[in-house]
C-alpha cells in the first residue's frame, strides 16, 4: 500500500508493482491466454492427447511463473509496510500474511 513515507520505486497500485513490472505481468497473462485459446481450438480439431497435454504443461509453467512475480510483488509490499510501521503485533500480522499467501502460491 503506498505510504505517506513511502521510501520504494514509485508504484502504480496498491499491490506495489512498478509500471514495468506490471506491464510484464499483463503480457504474460495475454500470452498465457493465447495459450489457452490454442489449447481450445486443438481439442476442436481432435488434436493429439500427448500435443495437448504438453501445450497445458506449458501453460502451467508459465502461470508458476507469473505467480512467481505476483509473489516477489507482495513480499517486497509487506516488507516495505513492516519497514513503515514496525510495532511487533504489526510484523507477526504482516509475517503471517505473506507466509500464508506463499503457501498458497502454485509450485
């Protein structure tokens, strides 16, 4: 969240990504999209299984992938609102939040 301190990069939304960030994030879900839309259009067609399969392979990757950034994204906005307001009861919450939402992340 920005701050009235806020001492980071500056930021284009609440979750703390850079313009550049979130632009590359936005591009990979487009592709990711594409993706899919291929996958539709190869089971329309009665393509291979074994073609199908690898193609939602790979969209699965790239989904851990942008989870990945979405992730370093959060983190780096939970350390910066530690950094912030550094009362303990704030950093166990903000501790706690990031751990759950990591263990939430794909693999």
């Amino acid at each position: 969240m920005p701050t009235k301190n806020s001492r980071s990069a500056p930021r284009t939304s609440a979750r703390g990504a850079t313009p550049d960030a979130r632009t590359d994030i936005l591009k990979r879900l487009r592709r990711i999209e594409g993706q899919i839309r291929g996958i539709q259009r190869m089971i329309d067609e009665d393509r291979a299984c074994r073609d199908v399969l690898d193609q939602l392979t790979a969209v699965q990757q790239a989904v851990r992938g942008v989870s990945g950034m979405v992730a370093q994204k959060y983190a780096m906005e939970c350390l910066e609102k530690v950094q912030d307001d550094a009362s303990e009861a704030q950093t166990q919450q903000t501790a706690a939040a990031l751990v759950e939402a990591l263990l939430r992340a794909p693999r």
